[in-house]
C-alpha cells in the first residue's frame, strides 16, 4: 500500500533542530531556528505573560469548551489594534476581518486555502529569497509558486530596483507575499519611503499583498515595524495579513496567531469573514484556547501591555548589540573583512552568504549551526557564546 511513499528528506530548519539536539557536544550553538534565547541560553517567560497567565480565573484556563471557528473575539480586537493601531479607521470600520490561527503558519495555511478558492489561476510570489514554508505552503494550497528579486548579494540590502521591475512585470491578481520587517531570511527590510513606493505599484497593478509579519518589535519598534500594514491600509489597499506571537510573546508552543483580511467595507468584510470560518472548519475546526487568552489578557490591559513592550524592547536591544559584538570581534581579528551587513540588518536573523559547503564546515568543525541557506539567527547569541561563534566564522571566511 505504500511502497511509492518517498522517504521525507527534512525540513530545512525543523531537521536541523533535530540534528541540534541529538549534538552531544557540550560547546554546541543552535543559530539555526528563528528562537529567541535570552543572554543566558534559554527561552524567556516574560514576566507580563506570567501576570497575565495568573489572571485567567482558573474555570477559564480548565474549561475545555470549543471556541468559536474564528477564536477569541477579544484576542481578535487586540490583534487589529496591535497591527493597525490605537487610532485606526480600519478597526472602527469593521472592514477587516480577523481570525485566530494555529500561530503564523496557520494564518498563511488559511489565507492560502481561502485564495485558492477565489483566484485558483493566480501565481503566488515570494521574495527572493524567503522562508522555506512561504513556498510549502502556498504550493500546498495548489499555487503556482515564483520569486520576485528582493536580496541583493553584493549590498546585502534589497534590490529595491528589481523588485518593483519585477512587480510591475506581474498579471494582475497575483499574490505577492511580503515580509513587513525583520526579513526572513535576510534580515534586509525596505525603508517608510520605498513602502509608499510600493504601495502604489500595487494599486496600479491590481495586485493582492499578502503580508507576513512574526517579528512586530524586534526591528525599530512595535509602531513602527508596522509601518507597512498601515500604508496599505491608509492607500485603501485590500490586503491580508497573517502575524504570530510566537516570538514576540515566547509563547512557541501554544501556537497563537491571526489572519486579517482588509476588505472594502464592512458588509465585504462579513462576509470574507464567513469564508474564512469555513475553511478553518475543514482544516481544523477551530483553535486552541490559552495563547490566544494569555496574548489578550496582555494586550487588553494597559498597565501589562506596557510591561510587554518593555520586554520587547529589552529583547530588540538584546539582538542588536550580539550583531555589533559579534561584528566588532570578527572584524578585530580579520582587518580586511566587511562586517557591516550585521548591524543594518535588522530583526532576528543575518544572511552571511556563506556556502553550504562552508555552513558544513562551522556545523562539523565547531558545532555551530547555521542555515543551510547561510542564515544565522542573531538571537540565539549570548555573552558566553559569541566569542566562540567569531572565532567559528574566522576561521571560514
Ligand atoms: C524560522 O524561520 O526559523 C522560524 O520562523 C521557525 C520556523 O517555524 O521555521
């Protein structure tokens, strides 16, 4: 019955956690999965997600009811807040539609399935390059997948130019899946004023923006690492966007994320909403309840809210000093080596552009583990292992 069942050759990051893991080295460095570790090594609690978790009355944390297809009405306020702020028009329309998913990933499961119905002969288009899953995923919703040039090697910036030649190129209803910050896996993001360039392309174009957003606040700030969801929003753009608090809350595991759709008005909305529902009942009927009530009972509440962006603040400083220790001390010890990328790339992640052969090599050599790709994920250094780390990367560049 199975016999034509190929043997899974791994995911490119989720494998490489395994490999980590099963690592008996005791000296051993995971920069491999976007995770943020704190400076010494482990996944924090933040302390406004373990206020918030004392506040849910215990019938709350042990009621097993389901929730409703479409999750937590709260956490879905909160979540429309958090993407198109305090004062947005958009949340007071009502012409977004906001769902709770199974983390981010979900949220892009769910906007690819609900598209696919709509527009089955659209191409989807992700960057140049981009998260492995943004390809598995929309592949798997049955898209046509294909690349719009975003990295530009030599800078280690965005090609902006290519980019929009590359959209300007593009039929119209195509899906184009864009990184608001903190790129993945470049950590090479687009400045307010090539936003609002790109803004009107879409508008021209008749294109459909799909925005990814997992890392709000870990690149300038939680406002303005959305600048780009509020520029589609003020242009009137319709959009989606998928977010995931994974990482911004430390809360990988409870898998806690939302889509919004922003439509036209509030009818459109209802009823892109209603389709939305559906089709989270044929995947999986509805979510899990306590991420999405801890990530509420945070954001719903001034003074914890205020505690969180602290946290997020403290990690966001966090990364961007690892990226200059770790570019101070590469440098230091090759004079004739450029290190700049590091510090004005921004986010969780670095792209080295080290080969595979070279990513090997730090892996056997020094068990240090990079991307396949040559990403590393700044947020897993720490004051005790970065000196190790420069020394690693020494000894291949
Ligand atoms: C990553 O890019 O490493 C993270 O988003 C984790 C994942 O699920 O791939």
């Amino acid at each position: 019955m199975f016999e034509h069942v190929e043997p899974f050759p791994g995911d490119p990051i989720l494998s490489l956690v395994e490999a980590f893991n099963a690592d008996a080295r005791h000296d051993k460095v995971n920069l491999s999965i976007g995770i943020y570790y704190d400076n010494e090594g482990r996944i924090p609690t933040l302390g406004s997600v373990v206020d918030a978790e004392r506040s849910l009355p215990e019938r709350v944390l042990t009621s097993a009811a389901y929730l409703p297809m479409d999750g937590l009405a709260d956490f879905r306020k909160a979540v429309q807040v958090l993407l198109f702020g305090d004062e947005s028009l958009v949340a007071e329309s009502q012409r977004v539609a906001t769902i709770q998913t199974l983390g981010g990933s979900g949220a892009l499961k769910v906007g690819a399935d609900f598209l696919h119905r709509y527009f089955p002969s659209s191409t989807a288009f992700v960057s140049d390059y981009t998260w492995d899953n943004h390809v598995g995923i929309f592949h798997g919703a049955g898209f046509k997948v294909d690349r719009y040039r975003y990295f530009d090697k030599l800078s280690k910036g965005v090609d902006f130019e290519g980019m929009l030649s590359d959209m300007l190129a593009m039929r119209e209803q195509s899906i184009v899946v864009l990184h608001p910050c903190c790129h993945n896996p470049t950590g090479a993001d687009l400045t307010p004023a090539q936003w609002d360039r790109l803004v009107s392309v879409f508008q021209e174009r008749n294109l459909i923006p799909f925005l990814d957003v997992a890392y709000q606040g870990f690149g300038d700030g939680i406002e303005e690492d959305a600048y780009a969801i509020r520029a589609f929003e003020r242009a009137g753009v319709k959009f989606f966007v998928s977010n995931s608090f994974s990482k911004i809350f430390s809360l990988y595991n409870e898998r806690v994320g939302a889509l919004s759709v922003v439509c036209k008005d509030a009818e459109e909305a209802e009823r892109v909403l209603g389709q939305l529902k559906s089709t989270v009942r044929i995947n999986y009927s509805s979510p899990p309840a306590t991420g999405a009530r801890i990530v509420s009972a945070v954001l719903l509440d001034a003074e914890r809210n205020r505690v969180w962006r602290q946290e997020v603040g403290l990690m966001r400083e966090r990364i961007r000093g690892m990226r200059q220790v770790l570019r101070d001390v590469v440098e230091a010890k090759k004079p004739d080596v450029d290190l700049s990328y590091l510090t004005s790339q921004s986010g969780m992640f670095s792209f080295t552009g080290l080969s595979r052969e070279r990513v090997e090599m730090l892996r056997e050599d020094w068990g240090v583990y990079l991307l396949g790709n040559g990403r590393l994920c700044v947020a897993g250094l720490t004051t005790q292992n970065v000196l190790r780390v420069a020394e690693a990367l020494v000894s291949v560049i």
